[in-house]
C-alpha cells in the first residue's frame, strides 16, 4: 500500500504563499521529487473541510497509518518541522476535521513552523485577536529564505516517510 501525502491549504490563487497554505504548497512543489512509494493527493476544499475528501482516499483506520498530513503550525517556530504520529490536533481545525472524519488520529504529520521568534528561539505567537491575518498573511522576504530551507527538510522528510518508515523519520527530523 502506498504513502498517500496531502498538503493542507485553501484553494484559490488568493491563499498561495500565505503561511497557512504552506503544507499545500510544499507538497505541490515536492511532488515530482518524492519516491515511488507516494502518492499526493490534492484537496481542492478549505482547509476546515478537510476530512470530507481525504475520508474518501483513506478506508479504514489501517490505511490511515498510512497518510501523511503536511500543514502549518503555529506552535513551531517559522523554520521547525516536526514529525508526529497518534497526537491530537493541536488546536488545528484542519487536522480536528481529519481526525473527526478518520475516526483515528493515528496518521502522520510533518508540522511546519511558521511563528515569529526571538533570538533565542522563543516563539511570539501573534494575539489570538490578530492569529487569522496572520495565517492567512504571505511570508516576508527574509521568512521566504528560511522556507527554502525549510523545505528541503520536509522534502529529506517525506523520503525518510516513505523509504524508512515512520519512526526512522521522527528520528532524524526531530532531532534537528
């Protein structure tokens, strides 16, 4: 059984390059780059409306063990890419709806990291007030530099995902 890869964003030309369109865009532009054992599926729903289409691609809670989810996360900073298995949604309604829809949690999710920092690496979350411009706002210049970055890490990812298993590849991305 193959890898099924979806990146969480909003469809529409008005979301590309906003941070919470990231996983969405990342994937897309992986998608020629990933191994033989994967197949991305594109979601052309809002990210809240998530678990509707993947429902369908995803029969049974086995198959979920089998899906990898690529989306924003506010609790990272601009720069991390995390990997989880079996973990909640954090808070994220596009993962709530995946869950709510698989009846599992248990599927794989790189996080990407898009708050601002300090220094030391403190994450400053914006207000809850100002949290949606900020999803829905584009990267800045110098947040697009780190993104190039960024997504060799998830691309090194996402093989690790496919090649190695899951664990081999929360090893060596957390880590870092």
């Amino acid at each position: 059984m193959k890898w099924i890869i979806v990146g969480l964003g909003n469809p529409g030309k008005e979301y590309d390059g906003t941070r919470h369109n990231v996983g969405r865009d990342m994937v897309a532009a992986l998608e020629e780059k990933l191994p033989a054992g994967a197949k991305v599926a594109e979601l052309n729903v809002y990210m809240n409306n998530s678990g509707g289409p993947i429902r369908k691609l995803v029969v049974s809670k086995k198959a979920a063990e089998k899906l990898v989810v690529v989306h924003d996360d506010l609790d990272l900073p601009l720069g991390a890419v995390k990997i989880s298995f079996g973990s909640g949604s954090g808070g994220h309604r596009g993962v709530e709806s995946i869950i709510k829809a698989l009846k599992t949690k248990n599927f794989v999710r790189v996080r990407v990291g898009i708050s601002p920092s300090t220094s030391s690496g403190r994450i400053r979350k914006p207000d809850s007030k100002k949290i949606v411009d900020f999803v829905l706002g584009k990267f800045k210049t110098a947040e697009l530099v780190k993104l190039k970055k960024v997504l060799k890490t998830v691309e090194e990812a996402l093989g690790y995902i496919v090649e190695d298993g899951r664990e081999r590849a929360m090893m060596e991305t957390n880590s870092r």
